[in-house]
C-alpha cells in the first residue's frame, strides 16, 4: 500500500509504526508543517507542507510563537494539494482532523477517493463528556466521511464509558534480547521530558532528597532545552539539584539514537509529568526492561499494570511518588521482577509483528 501520515511534526511515538509499515514493504510518507529539533529522521524525513501565501501573512500578522500555529490554522498551497493527489496514496492517516490542516486534507482525500484514518490522543474509556464539542466533531466526521478513529490511549475499562466509535491501537515496540541491572553497584533511575514546570522535574528531585534508602541511586534526566522557557526552568531545576545535594546527571537535547542507549544502562523509569497526552517514553522504558513509576494523568499509563510491571501514582502528589520509590529503592528484587514483567509484556502485548500486522489485515 502507498500509506501518507499527516501530523504537526514526526514524533517519537510514530516511529515504531512507520518502521513497521516500512519492514512490511509499504510506500511511506510523513507530511508535518514543521520539524522537531530532536526527531529522529534515520528511517525517514518528513515532508514539509508548503502553505499558501495568505497562511504566511497571517502568522507574520499575528506574530505567533506557537508552535502549532501552522497546523492549527494554516491552509496548503493549492500546489501542494495537486502534488499530494498526484502521489495516489491508497491510506492516510490524519492526527486531530478538526485543525486547519487536517480538516483540508481530510477533506481533500475523500473528494479524490483516498481512504482516511482519524488519528487521536484521547481514552477509549472514559467518563462521557456531553458537552465536548471536538468530540461530537469528531464522532460527526468519522460517521459522516466513514472513517475509523484510532487511539493509543485505552482508559479504564472498569470505571467508565466506552467511546465505540474509537479502535485502541497501542504504541508498540520489540523487547530488548538482553537487560544488565544495577551498573556500578548502583540504582539506575531515567526520566525524560522538555524542560517545562508540566514534567514535574523538580518533584522528583524533592522526592528524592526525602526518601530514606540503603541502597545507592543515580538520576539521570533527558530533556529538550530550546527555547527561552527551557533555558528558565533548567537553571531552576539546577539550583534544586545543588540545594539538595543529589547526584543527577542533566543531558540535554541526545540525539535520539543515542537515547536507547541511556535507556539499557538504567533500572527506573519515572514519568512524573501531568496531563501528559500519549507518552511513549515509558513505554520504552518497558521495552528495555525498566520499571516504570507513572502518573494517573498520563493517558498512557494504561500500559503500566500497578504492581506487576510498575506503580501508578497519584498526580502531582509527592507524598505517594516517595511512597513508591521508597518500595523500589529499597528492594532490587521486586525492582527486577518488574523489569522481567516489562519485557514479558512488551513481547507478548505490544509487538509491533503482532498487533500492527492484525490492525492493517482486519481493519482496512
């Protein structure tokens, strides 16, 4: 199949579908209106959408700094909808339809009689919301134009309503062969995140610096580092660091191939973030056989099983965040069993060889 992606930019959780589809032979393209300063393009470079001219005057009229601008409000080049046809793509998959340009290409691709894939972060469980309009949108177009709407993110299907009208399709990637625990005699602990107060960084140092362990730990933190935002919070974050005396390594702006290595060296994933939309880092953390310690708010926290494979925490509460590094930092065994229990999931449930390969023979 020739398949298009279309979304802001080529992000980290994407990779491991595009890998997949591109393994299994079909023609790929990424359309994105900008690039990421931490992407990584070693299996493909996305394709840039020329806008059209008013689209330019706009932003300069604004002056927008947003980062989504161009995806929220901006309108292809009547050249670049010509270039796109020409392409005859079988499949396009389009994240958050209901911006500027995902509306257009939506729209584009069923005139030409392209078959179309709504892609969205949002549970598939949940507490009904009667008075979301981007969802009734969403739900009108995919019925409208027939369309499936596809999420990463699957909720609690114990304690809420079922959107019907969403497929769960999980992040996956392949386990790790081989895992080494505890470099250095030491407890491993990763976190990644752009440096903004929503990543919670500074929590988790206080945490740290309040935990009564026996055993020694090293934290090290991934993160973006910009624009003048990060620049602010990562000179407060290092003032944290020094205030508590830990030892943490900082790294900034890793080149993405050099991440999985970071990865397999570590034994902790925590992801203290809020309202985090669809991390895949713990996901990861879990194909490399890290224990992960998750947040209630982080919609991919499904994949974290409390007590088998990791602990889910209470957003923003450090009370409970000392509470669970606490039982890890002190009890390398069932820090290990978590580790195996990962690799066991991430082979059986979130194999790409698996799940993708039956996604695209039973739903297209």
């Amino acid at each position: 199949m020739k398949i298009a992606l279309l979304a802001p930019r080529y992000h980290t959780n994407q990779i491991s579908l595009v890998k997949f589809l591109l393994k299994n032979k079909h023609d790929v393209v990424f359309f994105v209106t900008r690039k990421g300063k931490s992407e990584d393009h070693s299996l493909l470079k996305p394709t840039v959408i020329n806008l059209s001219v008013i689209s330019k005057f706009v932003k300069f009229f604004f002056k927008s700094k947003n980062v989504l601008f161009d995806y929220n409000f901006g309108i292809p080049s009547i050249k670049e909808l010509w270039k796109f046809q020409s392409n005859r793509f079988d499949l396009l998959i389009i994240r958050d339809p209901l911006n500027l340009v995902g509306l257009i290409y939506l729209i584009w691709s069923k005139l030409i009689g392209i078959k179309v894939i709504l892609y969205v972060q949002r549970e598939v469980y949940r507490k009904k919301n009667f008075f979301s309009i981007k969802q009734i949108l969403e739900s009108f177009l995919s019925n409208l134009l027939k369309s499936k709407i596809i999420s990463p993110c699957l909720g609690n299907p114990k304690n809420v309503i079922s959107d019907n009208k969403m497929i769960y399709l999980p992040f996956c990637l392949p386990a790790s062969k081989k895992k080494k625990w505890f470099l250095n005699n030491e407890i491993n602990i990763l976190t990644i995140g752009k440096f903004v107060p929503r990543k919670k960084h500074l929590l988790l140092i206080r945490a740290l610096s309040m935990i009564k362990v026996k055993n020694n730990f090293k934290l090290t933190i991934i993160g973006e580092c910009t624009t003048k935002e990060h620049r602010v919070y990562l000179k407060q974050l290092k003032e944290e660091i020094k205030l508590r005396d830990l030892k943490v390594n900082i790294l900034i702006n890793v080149n993405p191939a050099n991440v999985k290595k970071i990865f397999k060296k570590n034994d902790l994933f925590v992801l203290p973030s809020v309202k985090e939309p669809a991390s895949v880092s713990n996901l990861e953390a879990m194909s490399f056989g890290l224990a992960v310690i998750t947040t209630d708010t982080n919609q991919t926290s499904c994949y974290t099983e409390h007590g088998i494979n990791g602990f889910k925490i209470k957003s923003n509460n450090i009370e409970d965040l000392v509470q669970k590094l606490e039982l890890l930092l002190n009890n390398k065994v069932k820090l290990k069993k978590f580790g195996r229990s990962n690799l066991n999931i991430m082979q059986k449930k979130y194999n790409p060889e698996i799940v993708y390969k039956k996604f695209f023979e039973t739903e297209l």
